[in-house]
C-alpha cells in the first residue's frame, strides 16, 4: 500500500480528473476506468453536473462527492503511477 494523501483535483474533460498526491505525482485519471459500474453510491456521477462536484477532503486524504462517495486514495495513486498494489505477496490492482 502506498499511503499518500491526494493534495489537488482538477477537472479536465468528460469524467477525467487530474489528480496530485503529497510526492508530487500529478496525473489524469479517467474514472471510466477506476469504476466500471456507476452503481449504489456511485450512480449519481453518471450525471456530469453531480460528477463536476467532486471535492478533495484532506481529512480523508482522498477525492469526495456530496453523498459520501469516495475512493480509497491508494487505488486512485495506482491508476495515475502505473504502479501495483501488492497485498500479501499478490497483485490485487494494476
């Protein structure tokens, strides 16, 4: 597990976010690729305008929108590094 804190959010295009962590990584992730079911709590950023208020909670070191959705600010820093999360000697994403 990485452990590090998203420190920005911009939006680009579509539903492609720019994210930076606290080492300085910036990169565009496209969300299509992070969710592939906006289902549950994810349904509403189907819409654009709902997805557009995404916001960063540095409490949670990660991206949020009004109904609570968020994602664990280690998936998000695998997609924008390329990087894999490991757990117990296994490769679980990327």
């Amino acid at each position: 597990m990485f452990m590090i804190d998203v420190t920005g959010v911009r939006h680009i295009n579509g539903r492609q976010l720019e994210l930076t962590f606290a080492d300085g990584l910036k990169g565009v992730l496209d969300m299509d690729k992070v969710i592939t079911q906006f289902t549950g709590v994810f349904e509403p950023l189907r819409d654009q305008s709902y997805f557009l208020q995404v916001r960063l909670n540095a409490e949670l070191g990660t991206i949020v929108w009004p109904n609570g959705a968020d994602l664990c600010p280690d998936v998000l820093y695998s997609h924008v590094s390329g990087k894999p999360i490991i757990v117990n000697g296994q490769r679980v994403l990327n």
